[in-house]
C-alpha cells in the first residue's frame, strides 16, 4: 500500500514522498512538491492495484521516439504504404516535439497541446490521421505495460467537414469519357457506375471479369508500388453486377487488347507499354488534363464514388446494398461521406412537405389543421 511521508529539506521547504511496494518487493518513491499532487498520485496507485495494473516505474522511463519505433516494427500485418506513412507521421510531427520525453511523463495536456498546434496550421482531416499515429502509438505503450493509462483520452480535435463533391449529370459525363478515349473512359465509367475506387479499377485483371454473367468481382486493388495487394477491409472483397452497356464495353475494351479467359492475370486497364498504370503519372497526364478540357477542372477520380452513392440513395436503393456496392464498412458512412441530396430529390422533398403545411387559399383544400391530416393548425 502507497503511503505519504513529509519531509523538510536544508532550504526549510516541504517536500512530499509517497512511497510504494511493487509485486517483486522493491520498493519506489516519487516526491512532490506539494501535498494534494502527493495524494492524488497516492491515490491512483491504490486504485491501479485494486484493479491489479502495476507498471514498473523503471518500465515509463523509455523515450517515446523508442517507443514509436517499437509500434512500427510490431506492425507485421500493414501494408508498405501504410507503414511509411505512419513513419513520416512520426519523424515529422511527433518526434520533434515528444521524441525524447520520457513516454511515462507526457501527459494528457501535452497531448492536447501538440494537437491544438497542428489545427492551427493543418486541415482538420490532417490533424485527425496524425492523432489517429500518436494514439496508436500510446495503445501499444498501455498494452506493453510501458503506462498505466493512455494520455489520449478525451482528447478535443477539429470537425471535420464534408469535402464538397461536385455533382455530375448524363451529358457531363458522357463528354469526359470521350474525351478520355474508349479504354479510360471505360475506367471512368467503373468509377461513376459501380463507385470504384481508382486502386481497384486499375487492379482489375480479365479473370475477374464475367461478361456472361455481367459482373465484376473486386478482391484487389493497385498499390503504388504496382503490385496487387488486397483491399484494405473485407468489406472491399464484393462482386458487383454490371449494367449491360458497361458489360459491351468492357468486352470492347479486352478484343482491342486482344484478350481472351486464358489471359486471367493480366491487367484490363494499363499504361503504356502495357504497364500497370501509376496514379501519380495517369492524374498529371491523363486525368486533369481531359477534366479541364472537358470543362470539369478540379474534378477528382474519387468524386465519381459519390456520384455512384448519390445515384444509389437517388434511386431508392436500401442502404445495405449500397454499402455492400460501395465497399463500405458501415452505413455510417456510406451516408456521411458520400451520399449528396440531388437537386431532384430536394425539389420533390420540398414539395411534399409544401404541399402539407401550405396555406388554405395556395392550395384550394382545406387547412393543414383538416381532419385525419396529423398535423395540428396553430391557428
């Protein structure tokens, strides 16, 4: 059991040391300065022993720089993009400033300052993936039993907005795939229709294709490195049919590529050279090239998805097969994050709550208040 001694020192000052046994027999002391922060530390003890979590003390004196590179080599299971942006997260934004404190003695309101300085200076989104790094990184340090509790605990961070996608029609889209040409337009197309994401387009190879049954079966996707890796969640595997035009399309684009079923592995979509395609390469000269020809400067590749889930909510289709189209994880966001009201939906919205508060004498019928209407006239 911790317990508090007073002491004075030479200079005839109070000091406060609170003393502690660990499960091994030795015994620990950690002075204060003042009594209240003495029993306050004294009573976290007793509480961590009561729920049986005993940190060594010796175990908190790690630089938090030690421990960050502990985290990134126990994450075996990442992906090499993943793990080197985690690693520029770290060498970048929290090294400079934590790296060599000890990982035991940062505390919740040093976490929080080093927040508020990145939203002073980056978009709430950034801040979000950095935090997301440094609270992983404090995770691994609890479940190590390097701390006792993690100092990312209601931690304040900046909304994030929605990105403001533009909305597309027939006509519009119709210009940007012929300005693409038939092979990425088609690309295009895959994006707009079934809402895939570039990495996944470009990974489709001719073994995932059924043309007789016209669907596409998503279970990969291009990484940068040109390799095809899966996606990120399960909720990315999914086999999604196709409208028949799509389908003739997609037959066009393999007989202009002298494909056949026996070239299973090979790529649908390519560079030049036959190539797999390099995102970087094909949006600086292909894709924001043709969009401002097209008169669509700005437009992203990743804004065709929110106008497949548009189409989807437009359409009436139930949330579960959207999100299982889209590849979603949860509904959530399938409806956060994509989904943008038409401006048809809006006008029929409008009209039918219109058409129910509208005043008597606008509408030649009776009053909102009528019998049998369930809504009650203020009047």
């Amino acid at each position: 059991m911790a317990h508090v001694t007073k002491r004075t020192t030479k200079a005839g000052e109070a000091r406060y040391d609170v003393e502690w046994r660990l499960p091994d027999g030795k015994v620990h002391t950690k002075t204060f300065n003042r009594r209240k922060d003495a029993d306050a530390f004294r009573s976290t003890l007793e509480a961590d022993r009561l729920r049986g979590v005993v940190v060594d003390p010796r175990r908190t004196r790690i630089a938090f720089e030690a421990i960050a590179r502990h985290w990134l080599a126990a994450g075996t299971t990442k992906r090499s993009t993943s793990v080197a942006r985690d690693r520029a997260i770290i060498e970048r934004h929290l090294v400079p400033t934590l790296g060599e404190r000890m990982v035991g003695s940062i505390t919740k309101a040093d976490v929080q300052a080093l927040v508020d300085s990145w939203s002073a200076t980056k978009a709430p989104s950034t801040v979000g993936r950095q935090y997301s790094c440094l609270r992983a990184i404090f995770a691994y340090a609890e479940s190590d039993e390097r701390i006792v509790r993690s100092p990312c605990r209601g931690i304040r961070l900046p909304r994030v907005r929605l990105v403001d996608r533009p909305y597309l029609d027939t006509d519009q889209l119709a210009t940007l795939a012929q300005a693409l040409g038939p092979d990425q337009g088609t690309m295009m197309w895959l994006g707009a229709v079934l809402g895939l994401r570039w990495s996944e387009a470009a990974g489709l190879t001719v073994d995932r294709l059924d043309l007789l049954a016209g669907a596409i079966t998503v279970d990969r996707q291009l990484a940068r490195t040109g390799e095809l890796v899966p996606p990120k969640s399960n909720a990315g595997i999914r086999t999604l049919a196709c409208p028949q035009w799509l389908v003739d399309q997609l037959a066009a684009l393999l007989t202009r590529r002298g494909l056949t079923a026996a070239d299973g592995s090979a790529l649908v979509l390519v560079g030049e050279g036959g190539k797999p395609l390099d995102y970087t390469n094909w949006r600086r000269r292909t894709w924001v090239p043709t969009c401002e020809r097209a008169g669509l400067p700005g437009l992203r590749f990743h804004d065709l998805r929110s106008l497949a889930a548009t189409a989807l909510v437009a359409a009436g289709v139930d949330m579960k097969t959207a999100q299982t189209r889209l590849g979603h994880s949860s509904p959530q966001v399938t409806l956060g994050l994509y989904a943008r009201a038409t401006v048809a939906a809006d006008r029929k919205a409008a009209d039918a709550v219109g058409a129910m508060f509208a005043p008597r004498d606008s509408r030649g019928m009776d009053s909102p208040g009528r019998k049998g209407s369930g809504v009650t006239n203020p009047a």
